[in-house]
C-alpha cells in the first residue's frame, strides 16, 4: 500500500471514529469535545502530508462514512419510534375491544331481561291449575316462570321477609294479606278476583307492584334492606 494510500485510510479512519464519538456521546449526553479536538488535530496533519490533488478524495471518502453512520443512527431511531407507536396502538385497540365486548354483553343481557319480563307479563292465573291448597315448592315453581330469572332472587327475598310463602299470611294488627303483605289485600283483585285462594294472581300482582313503583324486584328489594318495608 502506497504512503497516500495509508494516509487516507488513515484519514477517514480517524474522521469515522470521530463521527462514531459523536453519535456516541449524543446519545449517551456526554461531551465528545477532546476526542473531537483531537482527532480533528490528526486529519489536518495527515491531510498536510497528502498531495492536494487527493485530499479531496480522502475527504469525499470520509463524509461518505459519517453520513453512513449518521443514517444509520437515524434508523435505529425511527425504529425505536415505529414499535413504540405500534405497541400504544395495539394497546389501545385491546381497550377499545374489551369495551366494545362489554357493550355488547350488557346489551344482550337487558334484551334477554326484557324478553323475560315480556313472557312474563303474557302470563296470568289462568296459566296454573286451580287448586285447594299449595305448597311453598309449588308457589315458587310459580314465581320462577313468571319472574325473570335475573330478577327472582330479589323477589324471593321479599317474599321470604313478608310472609314465608304463605300466599294465605295475616298480620294480625293490619290486616295485610298474602305472599306480599298487601294492605289492604283487596289491591290485588287488580290482577284478578282469586286473589285470596290463588298465588299465582298474587305473585303477578307483586311482580307489577315492585315493577311500577321501584323499576324492578332488585330495586325493590334494595329499598327493603333500607328501610325493613316496602
């Protein structure tokens, strides 16, 4: 290799450190202020040494390098960028998804509601055989075809507070009647004239209370924890 040769290996060699130590130190926060004097120091006295006719092409060869590396640390840095947009992304669609999915089984949870409370409402006393006498298995099977499943637990428990499914229950002070307590009783005979003998007219008759006076039996049941009536 000739001594030019050398010399401008050796020129774009030091020039190329010096832009690593750049981008180095950029990217570290660190002062590259000596390397750079000193490295700067070696190019202007190898490039003394050079026939003027090839340092231009040294120096070509050397900003050639130091564009290389500056575009490479761009690269990385526009990479850098793109995954972390792409992740943000991601992680918000996964947000909008698991809304979106809960927005649909809410909705179809109230359509569901809303068909119970519609076949329910199709129901009357007429639906169940007239008997002397009930059981509390026999009223509750009732109960459970005409109120929403959703719903039934809280209906259970009023009835269970008020009369422990005796659809025949009087309170002795008041005079409040059946599965519900009505006062007085004959409210009930809204829904029809068995009231007295037949749960199921009762049980329809509570269902429509608890439903136009509180929105549902659950709320109806909420306001009973409150205030021990309702």
């Amino acid at each position: 290799m000739s001594p030019i040769s050398v010399r401008g290996f050796a020129v774009a060699s030091a020039t190329a450190v010096t832009a690593v130590g750049s981008v180095v130190g950029v990217a570290s926060g660190s002062t590259a202020q000596n390397n750079d004097a000193e490295a700067t120091a070696a190019d202007s006295t190898l490039l003394a040494d050079i026939p003027a006719g090839q340092q231009a092409q040294v120096q070509t060869a050397s900003l050639t390098q130091q564009a290389d590396i500056q575009a490479i640390a761009a690269d990385a840095s526009a990479k850098k960028v793109a995954e972390e947009a792409a992740r943000k992304a991601a992680a918000q669609t996964a947000i909008e998804k698991k809304e979106a999915a809960e927005k649909a089984a809410e909705a179809a949870k109230a359509a569901k509601e809303r068909a119970e409370t519609k076949a329910a409402a199709s129901r009357s006393s007429s639906s169940f055989p007239v008997q002397s006498s009930y059981t509390i298995a026999q009223i509750q099977a009732m109960a459970q075809s005409m109120v929403p499943s959703g719903q039934y637990q809280c209906f259970s428990n009023i009835v269970d507070h008020e009369s422990s499914w005796n659809y025949q229950a009087v309170n002795a002070s008041s005079g409040a009647y059946g599965l519900f307590q009505a006062l007085p009783g004959s409210k009930m005979s809204s829904v029809g004239d068995d009231w007295r003998t037949n749960p199921a007219t009762q049980i329809k008759w509570g269902l429509n209370y608890m439903d136009s006076r509180y929105g549902s039996p659950c709320e109806a049941w909420s306001f009973w924890q409150a205030n021990h009536w309702y």
